[in-house]
C-alpha cells in the first residue's frame, strides 16, 4: 500500500488554522501516561480542554485484576487541566456495562463542543452513549484503537472473523479516526477507510519528565545499593506477569543466553509470578533472577536508567509505552514482532533488536548480541534516546488538533 504524505513523515504537515475548537476528551478512567497530554491540550491556543472520566480508577486506590494487586499511581493524574467524573450506573466490571455513563450524552448535548475525543473501548457501553449524543447534536465524533493486528489477545479465531465482518461499521462512525502507531493505521485503512479519514495521533508518554528524571538518577549509586558492578549486565522486563506478555520465553531465553554474570530483573506482578519463581529455581537462577513486584510510577526511572535492555517478549501488545519510558531514560529495547511499538520506536533505532514472538532462541540470539559489543550498545542507546522525540506531547497534540480540525470540516463545512 502506496502510504499517505502524513503517514510517511509519520505526522501532519497542515498547516494550522487560528480557530479554538472546544473539545471533550472523554476517558474510561485517568491514565499516568495520558494525563501530562491533557494538561499541555488544556494550554494549547487551538483548544478548549474538558475531560469526563467515566471512573476515577488509578487515581484511586484500587485492586487491578491483571497486575492482581492494589494500586494507586503516585504521579499527579488530576491536576492542571478541567475534569469531571461522569457517575457510572455500571457495574464497573469489565464487559459491555462495566461502564455505563449515561450523564454523558446530557454534557454533550448541553455544552455545544466542536469535537469529542472518544478513548473508551467500543465493548463499554459508555462509547454508543457518546457515539449517539454526539450525532444527536451534530458534534465531530473521534475516537480509534490501538490495535496493529485482528488477533485478539486470546488468539480465539472467531474473534477475527467477527472483527473484519464488524469493524468496518465501526470506524466509518468516526467522522476521523485516531491511531498512534502505523501498524494500526495499515489495519484501518485494510478495513476500507480512506487514508484521509484517519490520523496518526503517536503514542508520547511525558518526554520532558522522563528525561529530566532521568538525568538525576546516580546510576553507579543505584547499582551499587543492588550489588550489581558498573559491568554486569542487567535486563529488565516491566509489565504484568500475564500470559500474553510471555515473561517465561525471557526467563527461558536468559538462560540459554547464558550471559556471564548477567542479571534479570522482573518489574511488575500478576498471575505467573509463582511460575517463574519456581521455574527460575529449577534453572538453577534464583539467584541471578528478582522480582522486584510492582513498581510505581516515580520509581520507574530509576529502574531503566539503572538497567541495561529492556525486553518485551509479548505476543500481545498494541503498542507499549514503556517503551517510550525506557528510551526516555537511555535504555534499549528489544522487543518481539508483536509489539505495536516494534516498528515505529525499534526497528529504526535497532532493527536486530525485533525478534519473532514465541521464538526463545531468537530472543537468546538477541540478548548475545546486545551485549557482545558495548561499543555498539552506546550508540544504540544514544539513537534510541534521539529517536524517541519523534514520539513527543507537542507531536501528538499537533496531530490531535489537526484531526478535530478535520472532523469538524467534514461534518460542518461551511463553519
């Protein structure tokens, strides 16, 4: 597929117009990596800033299922931009009435906006509620997915059959569809949307902050607190101990790797952290293996900073910002195939760095390369800390306005 001007140079190059279009962001709930986007829309000249939570979760304690612990971000998530929890008549569970927010069709029919930012999953009910209100009151309607693959996370086939029969309706409901990555724009465009309808709208965690954080960290200091020396390597895995994210073919390929005095790390919790803990033992690893359990948000940079290569084995992954964290923080990433981030973040830093998912002596073969020479792994570091910037706030938030600029025209083109 011939791809679009916008999609090649990975962003809009419209030029801006001065009109300040008042927008509603609505959110299933507050995002650690979201929240610093909104606060910069929330100043930027071009837009009027409110945001509907559907749920306070995250920003609340709270017991996540897929990390299977409680958490409670410890990073500001409800500062510097307007907000308002819209109650939820759901059940907060996570199916089609989990969210179930009906007070949002009354703020939009009620507020006059230009544009909505739909980023709630088309299996809550709460997206028709707004889907519906917008259309009802002639409101600019964008929302997207993350997705790069039909696949589900569950590899159930009927799923993708059901997803190309389903989701070309669904996104010609959009009046411009949102995506970050390119991956997930070659699959829209699959499904039969115009290339003018969609907008890549990158995945940015917060550059500035990361970097900034990073730069305080005394990474000898750290490593010494971890009796690890300045020359022993350290990979790290940051994520949920769920099957999808595979930990175990990176605890398996660490061994066949075989790397001398090489250490791995494991930053996150959930179900198969019992597993790799025995199976790390039967490797004869306990003692070259940590788990470190959950790990919040201001310690992360200390973490990557402190780290060698990051690696993200998942068979499935949309994107993946911890990538973007750990490149902020100048550590590397290897990552497999499958994940959204791979080809727009790793491979133009690294492309040895993109491994097969479910290939362990790939991702071995991988490791030993990394580490073979440090030379080599420098430059790529400082690659990969460059690289990053083309996944910034300022990037997302200009293709952001550009994208409501354009729904707006398209269903309002006389204004």
């Amino acid at each position: 597929m011939q791809l679009p001007l916008n999609l090649s140079s990975k962003y809009p190059t419209k030029t801006m117009s001065d009109r300040r279009f008042k927008v509603l962001a609505v959110a299933a709930h507050p995002v650690q990596y979201m929240a610093p986007i909104f606060r910069r829309m929330a100043v930027h000249p071009n837009l009027d800033l409110q945001v509907a939570y559907c749920s306070l979760r995250g920003a609340e304690l709270g017991f996540d299922p897929e990390f299977q612990t409680s958490i409670e971000w410890d990073v500001p998530l409800l500062e510097g931009y307007s907000l308002v929890e819209v109650a939820n008549r759901g059940s907060g569970q996570e199916n089609f009435w989990g969210l179930n927010n009906s007070g949002l069709a009354e703020i939009i029919r009620r507020d006059n906006f230009d544009a909505v930012l739909c980023f709630v999953s088309y299996l809550r009910a709460s997206i028709w509620i707004v889907q519906r209100a917008a259309k009802v009151s002639g409101t600019a309607f964008l929302f997207g997915t993350d997705a790069h693959s039909l696949a589900p996370r569950d590899a159930a086939t009927w799923k993708i059959w059901l997803k190309r029969l389903f989701w070309p309706f669904l996104f010609r409901q959009a009046d411009q569809v949102i995506v970050p990555s390119t991956g997930t724009f070659e699959l829209i465009s699959s499904l039969g949307i115009p290339v003018e309808r969609i907008t890549l709208t990158p995945y940015s965690v917060d550059n500035d902050w990361w970097k900034s954080a990073s730069a305080k960290v005394n990474r000898p200091a750290v490593r010494a607190e971890w009796g690890v020396t300045s020359q022993q390597p350290v990979i790290l895995f940051c994520g949920k101990l769920q099957p999808w994210k595979r930990p175990m073919d990176l605890l398996r390929a660490f061994a066949d790797a075989n790397i001398s005095d090489s250490l791995l790390f494991f930053a996150g919790d959930g179900p198969l952290r019992p597993e790799l803990e025995l199976e790390a033992a039967r490797l004869g690893l306990q003692l070259r293996v940590r788990f470190l359990g959950f790990v919040n948000q201001s310690l992360l940079p200390t973490l990557y900073t402190s780290a060698d290569v990051l690696v993200l084995p998942s068979s499935y992954e949309p994107f993946a910002v911890v990538v973007n964290e750990a490149m902020c923080c100048r550590c590397p990433a290897i990552v497999s195939d499958q994940v959204g981030a791979a080809r727009d973040l790793v491979m133009p830093v690294e492309p040895r760095f993109v491994f097969p998912a479910g290939d362990i002596g790939a991702i071995a073969n991988t490791l030993q390369l990394a580490f073979a020479n440090p030379e080599q792994l420098r430059k790529t570091v400082d690659r990969g800390f460059a690289h990053v910037e083309t996944h910034s706030p300022a990037r997302v938030i200009a293709a952001t306005v550009d994208a409501v600029r354009q729904a707006v025209a398209r269903i309002h083109p006389d204004s």
